[in-house]
C-alpha cells in the first residue's frame, strides 16, 4: 500500500513541482534515510560516517565510467559494489558499540576522504568530470525505480524473519544469540544491505551532478540530513524516512539555499525537540504502530511480526 | 633535525592545549555517559568571547578565560535543566545524547553565523617569540601551554583530592553502587555537565591562538579531535587525557612538517587505530566493546 502511493506520489512529483534536480535529489536523500533507517532503526548502530558509504558509490561508478568507459546501468551497479566492498572493511567497527561505533564510522568515511582528496588517479585535485550519461528525467525515473525498490526490501526487513531478527539483537543481543539468533551474521548482512543502497543513491547523483570535488560527496552534512530525516519521519518504519526526508528538504529547499545559517537554526532546534520530545519520529503521531496506523490494522486484520520490546 | 626538533616541541605545546581541550569533554562521557558533539562550538564560542573583549574593550583577550567560566557555569546549568533529565530516561542515553547535542551544535554555529559571520577572526599576538631550543616559538603558543598546565592540575585536584571528584569518580565507576553508598548521583552529574562546559569555554581563547584563528564552523573538527583524544587516554582518567593530547599534538606536528596534505586526515586515523587495536585506551583498565 505504501509502496503504490509513494511511488505514484514520486511519478507525479515533475507536474506538481517542475524542478528535476531537486527531486532527483530528494530521491537520492531518500534511499540515504531508508539505508540510516535499517542501519540505525534495526539494528542500533549510528552510522554517523554514512556519508562514506555515499562517496564510495559516487568513487567506485564514476572511476568506473572514466576508467573503463561503462554505461549507467553497470555504473550504478558498480557503484553499489564499491560501498559494499568498503562495508566490509570497515565491518570489523560493528564490534564497537554506542558512540564508539558512531565516531568510528565518522573517523572512516574522513579517512577516505583524505584518501580520494589526495590521490592523482582518483582526480583530487582537478576534480571529476563525467559524460552524461542519462538524461534528467530519465536518471529521475531511475531514481525513483530505486526508490521504490528500497522500500520493497525495507518492508521485507521489516516484515521478514530476518527483520525479526535484526529487532531481538537490537534489544538484547545476548538472548538473541541464546535464540539462536547468528547476531554477527544478521548484524553485517543489514550493514550491507545499507552500503549498498547509499553506493546506488552515489551512482544517482555522481551520474546527475557529473562534475565534482571530493568535498561534496564526502561532506558530514549528508550523513546528518540522512540521519535526520530518517529520525523525523521515524525510524522502523518503511514510510516514516520518506515522509521526514520529503518534509524536511522541501524545507530545506525553501529557505536552506537563500539563507542557510536560519536552516541551520531550525534544524538544530528540530533536532532538539525530536530527541526530546517524539523519539519515535512524525509517524508516532498518526497512531498505531510504526507506519500502520490503527485503523489501517483494523481494516486490513493484517497479520503482523510480533513486536519485541525491551 | 632542526624541523625534527621544531616539531617536537610545537607537537608538546598543542598537545597541552588539546588536552585542556579534552578534559571537560572526558568529564561528561566518564560520568553520565552523554556525547557532547557541541563540545568544539563552545570551546569557538569562549573564542568569540575573546574576540569581542579584544575589538570592543580593547583588553588582553586572556581575561576572556576568567569571564567565560560564570557565563558558562549559568548557561551550563540551563542547557543541563532543559536535556539531561529527559535524556536519561530515553531508551538509548548514548546515542540520543550525540543526535541531541548535534542539534545544539547546529544551533551554535547558525547563532555563532549570524553575529560574526563566516569569515575568520583572529586574535592580535601576545608579544614577541619565545625561544625554545634555540628556535623561536609564538608567545601565544608557550602562553596557551602554559595556562594550559594549570588547568590541567585544576582538573585533576577536582577530581582526585576533593569529596566532590571522590563522588564523581564513584558514579563514573558504577552509578547503581554510587547511588547505594549515599552518593547524591543527581548533584554530582549535574556539577560534572557544568564543569565540563566550563572547561570548554575556557579553552576558547587558547584555541583562537592556536588554530591561527576561528569561524563558526571550527567547533565540528575540534570536537573529533578532542573525542580522539579522551579515547586515547581513556575515560575518566584526566592525566590520560594530557597524555593523549600530547601524543595527538606530536603526530599532527610530525605530519605537519613532514607529510603536510594529510595532516587533516591524522585525527581519524588515530582514532580508528585506537578505537580497533586498544578500545579502552593506552591507560585504561576496563575494555569497552561490544
């Protein structure tokens, strides 16, 4: 159900507000929250350096195009590959716990920066450039073909046993594992899972912005919106990053560009009250569970995984 | 081996600086466990205060340490009122701690845009150079090490030599038994939050010397520094935190000279070696993993 809405929503999105760029963008933040939404959401662990896993995907498909002159699709698939590639070496920090983990992952996705910054073969200093691959409403298609996708495998993570899993670790991981629970195994499968889509949301927008520094990909602030937008929609659930990434960058696109040290205060503030005041998100408010409001479980008598808590 | 030796002693003066920038941050994860991410916007903030002391009084910018500590004290307290107390009952203190203070952060760097903009400020010098070693080191450099070595002391009397670090260091260790022997948790965590902060704004004008000057943007990339920092010495141990900040000052100078395009890229390298080789710190007892 959702799934059909967002994606007629999205497909509308060109005749309500005719601005491709900013909606390709929109998307892109879009597979970002839902990667911070089963990173963060299911399993606990704040992937501050998320924006590492964004800068991998936009390396790993624009080296590939330069390189070896693919097309758009198998750089977007090469895009994700990279992340997932990065994941796993940097896996060994899911042993770390709490800000341990966030810092970490920060410390990382920097460290790659500097890397790419400072390499020759990777065009830190003179910058990328790329052919263009798609055009813009083509790439926006794309994008929101990816969007849809995501929230395909979100509502499996959600909904599956595996996603049952993922939510017992999250509480305790000791009697997880008592319960047979593989906590490595499932803990590392959900962090792929979340590299990949950030290595998809690179491919997106290293194919739509064609030109680039290593500053933007790797920039902290977009991990921070990923993660916000994420939490304002509320986490756990498969609308909530969607409606908090729609809300928020449509703002930020509002009054964000012009003056953005008022963003900025807003967004602190928000995130203040958030923490404080609706640590369960936006779709807290609606009622029910998650992003089944009760009347909607009344309707359908669905059958859903049962909650675990604490 | 000039440059070698220039290195070493720059690397020894930062590194008592970074430690002073430490210590207030290491008090508020040793005791409640809160990450402070706007750690580094308030060390820019006493900065700022220095810099309006300096273009408005015309008064050595020093005197902005002694004046920040009641200012930070009082917005401490009321910073502390307004979070900690919902804070402690969310489900995840930790992680919602760093996602809130983010937010605070975010609020400092847009308050600290709007009053002083986005370009640099900096400090006039304090006089002439220093010799060290036969080499001539900047007077705002040996300045800032030397108040730096009190604070450092200050902090540690507080916390080994009174009943009130005595307490401190009980609910850092375990707060449910802290609690049993009759330690007031409630009083204690509030006056570690306001000493913290205190330290932190009273670090802000070393720090406008020793970073060539501030933006508002400065606060982010001191407070990695100073969480890599509080991580090597580990938790709750303030001489650990100097020792970090000298190891931390020596390899940033040594790159420095050395390596200069990866300089910006040492704090996070530190910080991963040590979070992944030795996670509770080169003077830790406890190992904190996962």
């Amino acid at each position: 159900m959702p799934l059909v809405v967002v994606g007629a929503v999205l497909a509308a999105g060109p005749s309500l507000y005719n601005n491709l760029a900013f909606l390709t963008t929109l998307t892109i933040y879009i597979l970002l929250a839902q990667g911070v939404n089963i990173v963060y959401g299911f399993t606990g662990y704040l992937p501050f350096g998320f924006v590492g896993f964004f800068g991998a995907g936009i390396y790993g498909s624009s080296l590939a195009i330069v390189y070896w002159h693919v097309g758009g699709y198998a750089a977007i698939g090469l895009g994700a590959l990279t992340s997932v590639v990065a994941a796993v070496i940097v896996s060994p920090l899911l042993r770390l716990s709490g800000a341990y983990f966030a810092l970490a992952t920060l410390a990382a996705s920097q460290a790659l920066y500097f890397i790419v910054a400072n390499e020759s073969w990777t065009f830190g200093e003179s910058g990328m450039s790329l052919p263009l691959l798609f055009s813009p409403t083509a790439l926006y298609v794309l994008s929101v073909v990816a969007v849809v996708l995501t929230l395909v495998v979100v509502v499996y993570v959600r909904d599956s046993h595996f996603g049952l899993s993922l939510r017992a670790i999250r509480s305790d991981a000791v009697s997880a594992a008592m319960a047979g629970v593989n906590v490595v195994r499932t803990r590392t499968i959900a962090w792929l899972v979340a590299a990949a889509l950030a290595g998809v949301a690179g491919a997106l927008w290293a194919l739509m912005t064609s030109a680039f520094y290593a500053e933007t990909p790797f920039d902290l602030t977009i991990s921070v919106y990923a993660i916000v937008f994420a939490l304002f929609g509320g986490v756990r659930t498969v609308i909530g990053p969607v409606v908090g990434a729609v809300v928020l960058y449509s703002l930020y696109q509002y009054i964000g560009i012009s003056n953005p040290q008022y963003f900025e205060l807003i967004y602190g503030l928000l995130i203040v009250v958030l923490v404080l005041f609706l640590p369960g998100g936006l779709t807290s408010l609606v009622g029910g569970r998650g992003d089944r409001p009760a009347w909607w479980n009344r309707v359908v008598r669905r059958r859903s995984a049962p909650e675990v808590t604490p | 081996m000039r440059l070698f030796e220039y290195a070493l002693v720059s690397g020894v003066l930062y590194g008592l600086f970074y430690g002073f920038i430490g210590v207030g941050l290491n008090l508020l994860f040793g005791v409640m466990r809160l990450v402070n991410l706007a750690h580094g916007d308030l060390v820019v903030w006493g900065g700022y205060l220095a810099y309006s002391l300096t273009t408005s009084a015309h008064v050595n910018p020093l005197w902005a340490i002694p004046l920040s500590i009641p200012l930070a004290l009082v917005g401490g307290l009321i910073l502390y009122l307004i979070t900690v107390p919902r804070l402690r009952r969310a489900e995840d203190t930790e992680t919602s701690s760093l996602i809130l203070f983010f937010g605070v952060s975010q609020v400092l760097v847009a308050l600290a845009t709007m009053k002083y903009g986005t370009n640099q400020v900096t400090l006039p010098e304090l006089g002439n150079p220093v010799m060290i070693f036969g080499q001539p080191y900047a007077a705002s450099l040996v300045a800032s090490a030397a108040l730096a070595v009190p604070a450092l002391a200050l902090f540690y009397y507080y916390l080994y030599r009174t009943r009130l670090g005595l307490a401190t260091r009980a609910v850092m260790a375990n707060e449910e038994e802290a609690v049993a022997s009759g330690v007031r948790v409630r009083r204690v965590a509030t006056s570690a939050f306001v000493i913290g902060i205190a330290f932190a704004a009273a670090a802000g004008p070393l720090a406008t010397f020793m970073l060539g000057g501030i933006n508002p943007t400065t606060g982010g990339g001191l407070t990695i520094t100073a969480f890599t920092i509080i991580i090597i010495g580990s938790l709750g141990n303030p001489l650990g935190t100097a020792a970090g900040g000298i190891l931390y000052g020596l390899a940033s100078s040594l790159t420095q000279a050395y390596a200069a395009p990866w300089t910006g890229m040492v704090p996070y390298a530190l910080l991963l070696a040590v979070v992944l080789l030795r996670p509770s710190g080169l003077f830790g007892r406890r190992v904190r993993v996962a």
